[in-house]
C-alpha cells in the first residue's frame, strides 16, 4: 500500500527472491513482476491461488524450489 501511495520503499541489499502464485486474484502475477522487475528480484511463478503454494499440496515443492534458489545464491557469492 505504501509503494503505490508514492512511499518509497527501500530495496534490499541482499538478493531476493519473489514466488508469486499463477492464479492469484489477490495480488495479480503483473503486479508481483511488477515489483519483482522494481526491486531488482528472481521472480518464481507458482501454480495455484494467493495462498496455495505455502499452505497447499505443493507447499513442499515451493519451499524445495526456494532452497534450490538459495543455494543457488550462495554458490554465487
């Protein structure tokens, strides 16, 4: 709310990884791009809706992905 209020908003030093759900219709994919491409972030694109990949059947295929992000970070560094 802030950033599309005109608050700027600090980006991370640090690399950051956004996962954003395919079907969300809380925050629409363009959006997350949107801000993925702003803060500079790996943007991951998800099956299912706005919660789905944390707390849905696939929650253990996301946190598999994001760890093979990470480490993909570290390996960088």
């Amino acid at each position: 709310r802030q950033a599309r209020a005109g608050v700027a908003c600090p980006v991370a030093a640090a690399p950051t990884l956004l996962m954003a759900s395919a079907d969300d219709t809380d925050v629409p994919p363009a959006v997350s791009t949107a801000l993925a491409t702003a803060l500079g972030a790996s943007l991951l694109p998800l099956p299912g809706s706005h919660v789905g990949p944390l707390l849905g059947r696939q929650a253990a295929a996301a946190a598999a992905q994001a760890v093979e992000w990470l480490n993909g970070v570290a390996l960088r560094a």
